[in-house]
C-alpha cells in the first residue's frame, strides 16, 4: 500500500520533468542547414557573410544565383582560388546552394 502514494508521486515527477524538457526543447532557437554550413565561412567572411573591409567579397545579400554560381565555379575548377577552390570540394552540390540561399538572404551591415 506504501507504494502506491510513491509511484503516483514518481509518475507526476516524471510528467513534471517531461513538460519542463519539451518546453525547453520549443524554446531553444533552430539554427538552420545553411547557418550551419556558413558558421565555417565567418573567419574570412564575417558573421553572417557581412565582410567588413574590402580584401574579401561581402557575401551577405548577393544574389543567390551568382552566389551559387560562384562557389559551384569554385568546386568544378572554372573559377580559381588559393583557399576557395579546396573549400568548395569538401562540400556536396546541395550544401553549396544551401550556403548561397542563406547569405543571399542576409541583409548587408546587419552583423554587428
């Protein structure tokens, strides 16, 4: 009989602690497939591809069909880079048109 009261409160524990994590789960921010990738690309690009200074191309708002065209050139060879054409082989030609459609639509000077 001593066990019942126990499992009831065991069981509301676990219902508690349950809610808590789902609520925490919902609250935590999704970081998308191209912040992701474009997360490696801020050494050199700045945050969010917003490049301050001109020695390296602003990536955040170009275009995406030139942004991709750019990092695809890149891969194939067509366009040549010291660093950017090793780069641009270790990723998969989705991932590519994935880092162009997020720094197309980051806004220029918005990173701070």
């Amino acid at each position: 009989m001593i066990l019942k009261p126990m499992l009831i409160a065991l069981l509301g524990a676990a219902s508690v602690m349950g809610t808590m994590a789902a609520a925490t789960a919902a609250a935590a921010p999704t970081v998308s497939a191209g912040a992701r990738l474009a997360a490696t690309c801020a050494a050199c690009h700045g945050t969010n591809g917003d490049t301050h200074g001109s020695t390296l191309p602003r990536l955040a708002g170009q275009p995406q069909q030139a942004l991709s065209a750019s990092l695809h050139a890149f891969k194939t060879g067509q366009r040549t880079s010291t660093i950017m054409t090793q780069i641009a082989k270790g990723y998969t030609d989705e991932q590519l048109d994935l880092l162009a459609a997020y720094f197309a639509a980051q806004k220029p000077g918005a990173a701070k």
